[in-house]
C-alpha cells in the first residue's frame, strides 16, 4: 500500500516566533516522527515574493525559515525538504492550472477580499497594493499541492480556505480531462489559534508582542519579564489554566516540571518567580537549536547543499505527474 502523503508549506515573511513554532513548526515535525507517510516540507520562497521585494530581506528570511527547521529537528534524510523555487515542475502546472481557474474564484478568496475591504474603508483604488502574484497565489499553492498528489495538508485556520481552492481546481481538472488528481484534505490543530503575546493576546507579528525564537539568553528573560499579567495579590493562590505564562511554559517543559509548576501556582508563587521559570525552560529547551540555527545561517552553502538534494527527490516525484497532466491536456499524443 502507498504511504499517505502530508505536504507543510512553510513562507518565508518574517522572523520566526515561538507563536509559529509551538502553533506551526512543533506539530508538522511531530508528524513526520509519528505517522508512516510520505512528508515534505517547503520553502515557499516565490508565495514570499508577492509581499517581499528586497533582495537582502528575502534572501535572509529564506535562509532563515530553512535554517529554523533544521535547528528545531527536522530530518532531511527522513522527510523531502526543498526550496519551492527549485522545482520548476510547481510553475509548469500553475500555469496549465491557471489556463482552467474561473476569475470568480480567485475574487472569493479570502486574502484578496481582505485587501479590497480595506481599500475600500481607506478610499483608495481598490486594487492597490494588490499585484498578480497576490491576486492568483491560490493557484500557486494549488500546484504546490496537487503536483505531489497531497493526502493532507496541514494548515492554519487562515489557509483552510486555500486548500478548498485546491480541492475545486482538482476537481475541475479531473472533471474535464479524465481521474488525474487526489483531492487533499486539510488538518488544523485547533489548539493552535490562541498562543498568547507579550500583551496577553494572540502572538502576532501584527500586534508586535512576539517572542522571537533564537532571541538570545538576555533578550530573551527580558521579553518574558514584559509579559502582561493579573493583579492577583502575592502569596495568593493562582490559576495556572488562566495564564499565559504558565501555557507557554507548558510547551517546553517535561510532564514533571509542569505538574510541580501548577502545584506552585496552587501555592500562590509570584508572577516575577513564575516568568524565571518560563524563561529557564525556554532557554534551556532552545538553547542547541539556537547555536544550530546560528551556525546554520553563518554556512548558507550548507542550507543550500540540503535543498537541493531535497528539491532531487520532490522532482523525481513531480516529474511522472506532470507529465500524465500534460498527456491529458493534449501537450503529448
């Protein structure tokens, strides 16, 4: 029986936060340790050129969101993990896709509408700020998708919709040119949605209350002593399931430093002790990763040596597939 295969994009548009890490990276590189399947992790580098236009910057955060990856424990040898603008087989079928995508479900999708509402509400032409790139990115991560014949896909609640596009573009190729295509499914964690910020509210570059992950030691305990807390008096006890210190403590500390932290809450420990806790895990947890993603970033050849051998293996992948598509369409006899 052929294994399933799972697909995680993963784009690069900013620094990595611990909000991306326990909410994205923690449970996608879980999935290659615990289930038998086909994985593959990608670098959406080209989805970063829609918003990212400055050579350095985008070079910096490609290198970037590889090397955090590998500093966290993902496996090159055991999952395919390559750069998406080194298979050109994804750019062949996003075009032969977007030859066959109504208009109409482009103007549904939910990033674009975003910017239209917001334009909108500024007074401003209403495609401004809105290039091509941006207006067709479903039919990118479609191809992305469809092109390694995904089973699941692992997502955020925010690209559930994304997948959905996916799944209409399949089935509209396999409704004109004969059974070509699986239908992928999405996986969200639910749990994901609500890792708190510095302020209390979901960790978010948007709100600028993140805790970036390879902070170093001293920015780091600095970070966690701004964290926003109750005005529950010292000394009384404290509800460990209501506060943002002890669940961001909860997903990097072993099941006996969690238990004996909630017994200290219980205990009425004071929010300055409980915030030295949470960075002494944090630091202790992160403290390989960061010198691995440090070194990794100071030898980008390395990073680029792993691609490419990943972007191998994602092209003997993608080369029979498309080449059933084009036979279908026609390009062969």
């Amino acid at each position: 029986m052929n294994k399933e295969i799972v697909l995680t994009g993963i784009k690069p548009t900013g620094k990595v936060h611990v909000g991306n890490y326990i909410a994205a990276i923690k449970p996608a590189l879980q999935i290659a340790i615990v289930s038998d399947c086909t994985a593959l992790y990608f670098i959406a580098d080209y989805h970063g050129l829609t918003f990212i236009q400055d050579k350095e910057e985008y070079n910096h955060l490609s290198y970037g969101i590889a090397a955090t990856w590998l500093a966290m424990g993902l496996d090159p040898e055991r999952v395919i993990f390559y750069r998406q603008s080194d298979v050109p087989e994804i750019f062949e079928l996003n075009w032969i896709l977007s030859c066959l995508t109504p208009k109409g479900l482009m103007n549904r999708a939910h990033a674009y509408k975003a910017i239209l509402d917001k334009n909108e509400q500024l007074g401003v032409d209403m495609d401004s700020g809105v290039n091509m790139g941006l207006y067709t990115y479903p039919i990118l991560m479609a191809a992305d998708i469809l092109l390694f014949q995904s089973d699941k896909v692992p997502v955020g609640k925010d690209q559930i919709q994304h997948v959905e596009i996916a799944r209409d573009i399949a089935e509209g190729f396999n409704r004109n040119f004969g059974d070509t295509f699986k239908l992928p499914k999405y996986v969200v964690d639910e749990y994901t949605a609500v890792i708190p910020g510095l302020d209390g509210r979901k960790m978010s570059k948007s709100y600028n209350n993140t805790i970036p992950l390879f902070e170093s030691t001293e920015d780091l305990k600095k970070l966690i002593n701004k964290m926003k807390t109750d005005s529950t008096p010292p000394n009384e006890p404290r509800d460990p399931d209501t506060s943002n210190v002890f669940l961001l403590y909860k997903e990097f500390a072993t099941p006996e430093q969690i238990q004996e932290l909630r017994n200290k809450y219980l205990n009425g420990i004071s929010w300055g002790e409980a915030k030295q806790e949470l960075f002494q895990v944090m630091n202790d947890y992160l403290e390989e990763p960061r010198k691995k993603y440090n070194e990794l970033m100071g030898e980008p050849e390395q990073i680029d040596h792993i691609l490419f051998e990943g972007a191998k293996k994602a092209r003997a992948m993608a080369a029979p597939i498309l080449e059933k598509v084009k036979t279908k369409i026609g390009r062969y006899r």
